[in-house]
C-alpha cells in the first residue's frame, strides 16, 4: 500500500518525471527532459510533434525513474490538456501529435466569412456553447479536427485520442480511452450529460469519426514495463486540474495559478454553468475557472526590454526587479499587460509616463498592480458575494516574487498560502497515487494529509 509510484508530467515544453513516495509524501528524484522539437517550425499557425518520439521519451524516462523506484507499484500521469492524435483501428497513429498551439481554425474558410473559428461559432449556438463549459476556444481539438475535416483531409472511422491516451495506449498495448479531465478539454463534453457533445459534433461535421469512451477517475488502463517488471498504469488527467490538486486547493478559496500564463479559479461541489470556462475536477466536483490572463510571458515582454538595454548582461533580472520594485511604495505610471490579447480590439501598453516614474521599480510595480487587478476583476466574476478565505498561489511567477504576492494580497484584502511545493503538478501526482492505491479515499482526504508537506528533494 506504501510502495513507490512514478509521476510523468507529460508538458508542452519539458516532459517531467519524480518518485512518489507514498509513505514520505514527497517528492524524490525529480527529472526532466525536453519535449520533441517541433516539426515544420516555417509554418506559425501549425504545431505539430511525432507522437511516436513523445512516446519514445516517456518510455525512457519511466525507465530511468524505476531504477530509483524497484517496487513501484503504478503509473500516474498528467499532460498538456489540448495534445491530439488520430489513430485507426489499429491503434496506430495517423496523424501527428497537434497541440494547443495550433492555430490553422484562423485561417480564412473557403466561405469567405470570416476564419475557420469564426465558422465554428456561427454553427454552435449560445446554449451549445454554454454546456460545453465555454471551452470553445481556437486552441480546442475540436477546432483542429473541424479544419482537417473542411480540407477534406479526415477519413472515416479515425479516433482522435488525447495525447496522454495515445502514450499510454502504446506502452501498454491497450485501448485508449479518456477520462473527463481530458475529455473536457477537446471542446466537445456536454457537461450536462458528462457525455460527448453528439449535436455539436453532428453540427461541424465531425459525426463519421469515432470518439473514445469515456473512463472514471482512477481506472487502470493496463500495464507498461518499466524496465524493472511491469506495472499498472492509471487514467491520465489534465495538467491544470493536477496542479490545482498539488496546491491542496478547496472550496473554500480563489486559486491563482501564475506561470506563463495566469489562471483564477474557483472550486464548486456542482456544475454552474456561467460566462465563465467550467472544468471537471475530481471527486465530481467542477472548476469555474478564467484562463489566459497575464503572466510570465506577458512579464517577459518587459524583462527582454531590459535586457536588451543592457546588452544582455544581467543574469538575475528577477532579483533586481523585486528589490527595485520592493523601494517603489506607489506609482501613477500605468502598465497594461495585455501584450497578448483575446480579442482583436485589446492591446498591451505603458502610459502616464513622467520624467521620473519610468524606472524598474514603477514600471513593474504598475505591471504587479494590473495583474492584480484583472485576478481580482476576474476573481469577482466566478464568486460575486466574495466569500473567499484566502487565497493559494502556486506557478513560478507566484513562487518567485514575494512582492509580487503582496501586491495581490493587498488588492484583494485577504491572506495567502502558497502551494506546498513548487512542482505542483507532480505533488498533484503524488495526491491522486495515494487515492490510486487505496491510501485514501478520495483527492480531498490525500490533500487534506498533505496540507502540511512542503518539501522536495
């Protein structure tokens, strides 16, 4: 029951690996490697990966792992929640792997009214929408799979299957199914009826293709050899739902998961459907969440302004910045972090600019102070009676800048936590391996265990 488990965090940048250690509640030989290079990377609205290399990757990073993990006793996994590949009956890929960024649904479609997405919206109605949790975004493989399906380029019978899925499918030569974490991610789960979304797909076209059954929280998948003997391997879940799980988050409080992008969310026991974006989350519960609000990357924009300056010579920007911020007690300069817009009408920018107010410190105390107020902004619209607790922070944004943290803290005029560990997504891991092997009985008891636990090594 306290054996060790394997983590893979199956991400878009870096494929991550740790030890569970279930009877320690920690985190032990963490690794990572990157993800496969890009195919075409001429090409800026395709994104595309070799499904088989991904796979390759993470077989021989579940190998290095169980030299350190003899007795493991399973394999949980999470990953980027928008990676695709279509697979025949066969199970064999007939597609690349095509992740989130992905952006050929904004191209013009032939009808020339508009993008591929602007289609899309015109065939899905307001209501349709609105049970699909408003997950309807450019970056959904329903999107992707509406775009392939107009270029005639989608044969029937295929199964689109989440990138995880196939992985595991093919370690452990089984059947892929999806769990609602991922299922909701395609831009296609009715969450009314916590079933595929049969109009909507009907609607786009989409209906000749076959589409996974749908599995619950902890099932085994089958069995993949590690190198060392072979192992279960459980349902693999989304990267964000995992990571809010490594935050111990509850009902109770506003997450505010700050990395390259930002997200505010809220945890609710049952589905409320609003304008905001409404995700599975375990124990049958749902996160009201908004997501591609400003972070690392939108921060960036500001540091490589610097760093340009400079010549590319400091090589601690973020600790000058805090201490610089740290000395500015208040600015009147204004910073608009919105350098990466939703919206064709949106736009980043700096202004009431004075002779003395553009230095570090105001300048990214004015960026600081709009990140606080969009959360907040934000944070209102998920729970409008603000009955929140606290707040818990977690990201490398958020773990970085104590700064930073008080900012928000004082926007919002309530207390913090931060998450125990900075690997949330793998701590993540570690809380649902303990309700994978028995240990505990649900994600809210293994998260209550570990509350406490803050420390990886």
């Amino acid at each position: 029951m306290n054996m060790p488990f394997i983590g893979i965090d199956l991400g878009t940048t870096f494929i991550k690996g740790a030890v569970l250690d279930l009877r320690a509640r920690l985190l032990a030989h963490v690794r990572r490697m990157p993800f496969p290079e890009r195919l075409d990377p001429t090409d800026p609205l395709r994104w595309e990966f070799d499904p088989n290399e991904v796979v390759a990757k993470v077989r021989d990073l579940i190998h290095e792992l169980a030299l350190h993990a003899p007795q493991c006793e399973g394999i949980v996994m999470c990953s980027q929640m928008h990676g695709l590949v279509l697979v025949n009956d066969r199970n064999q890929p007939m597609s690349n792997c095509v992740t989130w960024r992905d952006r050929r649904a904004l191209m013009p479609h032939p009808s020339g009214s508009g993008s591929y997405f602007d289609e899309i919206m015109r065939r899905v109605s307001p209501a349709q929408r609105r049970q699909l949790g408003q997950e309807l975004q450019t970056e959904r493989p329903i999107c992707a799979l509406f775009w392939l399906a107009e270029q005639g380029r989608l044969k029937p019978g295929l199964t689109p299957v989440s990138l995880p899925d196939f992985v595991l499918s093919r370690l452990c030569g089984s059947k892929p199914a999806v769990e609602a974490t991922h299922a909701g991610a395609y831009g296609a789960l009715n969450l009314e009826t916590t079933d595929w979304h049969h109009e909507v797909i009907q609607e786009l076209g989409l209906d000749h293709l076959n589409w996974l059954p749908i599995r619950t929280q902890g099932e085994v998948v089958g069995c993949a050899e590690t190198g060392v003997h072979c192992v279960p391997c459980y349902t693999p879940v989304g990267d964000y739902q995992c990571a809010l799980a490594g935050a111990v988050f509850d009902g109770k409080e506003i997450s505010l998961n700050v990395s390259t992008g930002a997200q505010v969310s809220r945890l609710t026991p049952t589905l409320a459907l609003g304008d905001y974006q409404t995700r599975p989350f375990f124990d049958g519960q749902f996160l009201n969440t908004f997501t591609n609000l400003p972070g690392g990357r939108s921060l960036n924009v500001l540091v490589d302004l610097l760093r340009e300056l400079a010549d590319g010579n400091s090589e601690d920007s973020w600790s000058f910045i805090a201490q610089a911020t740290k000395e500015v007690a208040a600015t009147d300069l204004k910073v608009d972090l919105s350098f990466f817009p939703k919206r064709d009408e949106e736009q980043g920018s700096i202004s009431n600019i004075r002779g003395n107010n553009l230095t570090v410190g105001h300048l990214f105390r004015a960026a600081f102070s709009d990140m606080a107020d969009k959360y907040h902004t934000h944070a209102v619209r998920l729970w409008p009676e603000r009955r929140w607790k606290n707040l818990v922070f977690s990201g490398g944004v958020a773990f970085r800048l104590e700064v930073f943290r008080e900012i928000i803290q004082n926007r919002f005029e309530t207390g913090y936590r931060l998450a125990p560990c900075e690997e949330d997504t793998l701590f993540g891991l570690l809380i649902l391996a303990l309700v994978f092997s028995g240990n505990c009985g649900s994600v809210k008891q293994a998260a209550n265990e570990v509350r406490s636990v803050s420390q990886t090594r």
